[in-house]
C-alpha cells in the first residue's frame, strides 16, 4: 500500500518517522535524569538495569532515524542500519528480562 506514495507524501512520512524519533530520545532524555537520580539515592540494581534498558532504547531511536541515515550516506534501512536499531531494541528488553527475573 505505501509503494504508489507520492513524493510529498513519502517526505510527510520521512519527516512524521524523524519527529517520533526525536520526541523517543527526548523523552528518554528526561527518564534518564530520573531515574539516575532515583539510582543515586537507594543504589538499587533495579534501577540501574533500567538506565541501560532505557540508554539501548535511546540508540534504538537515534539509529532508526532516517536523518541519521542519510548523514551516513546510506539510504533509509539500508545496510548496517538494517539490523543495528533492532539489535539496540534487543539488548534493552533482554536487560528488561534480565531485570526483572532478580
């Protein structure tokens, strides 16, 4: 259904997928501070395991933006940028999983 898009529409697309990246980022800006705050005072590894859930999912999004992408040259999805977003996602819901079976 996406192939028979207009230009106009891909870019409103392309722009759309650029603005939820950056909005994930953000927001995982702001429940880093907390929760490294939170990791400061009570020391507790559930949290820490938290912080680098939420630092993988951080990469996950800065990968998966097509911006980031084409500064690297390569067009949206293609090579390493293929697997290295859902490696990120990977390794934050197996620290998740690892997290919370202690």
């Amino acid at each position: 259904p996406f192939r028979n898009l207009s230009a106009s529409q891909s870019y409103e697309l392309l722009v759309a997928r650029e603005f939820i990246s950056l909005a994930v980022v953000g927001f995982s800006v702001y429940r880093l501070y907390t929760y490294l705050k939170s990791y400061f005072e009570i020391k507790s590894g559930f949290t820490l395991g938290l912080v680098f859930a939420l630092i993988a999912y951080m990469l996950f999004a800065l990968t998966s933006s097509p911006w980031l992408q084409a500064a690297f040259g390569l067009g949206e999805g293609k090579g390493i940028f293929q697997i290295v977003p859902m490696f990120f996602a990977m390794a934050g819901l197996a620290i998740l999983a690892w997290v919370s079976s202690k």
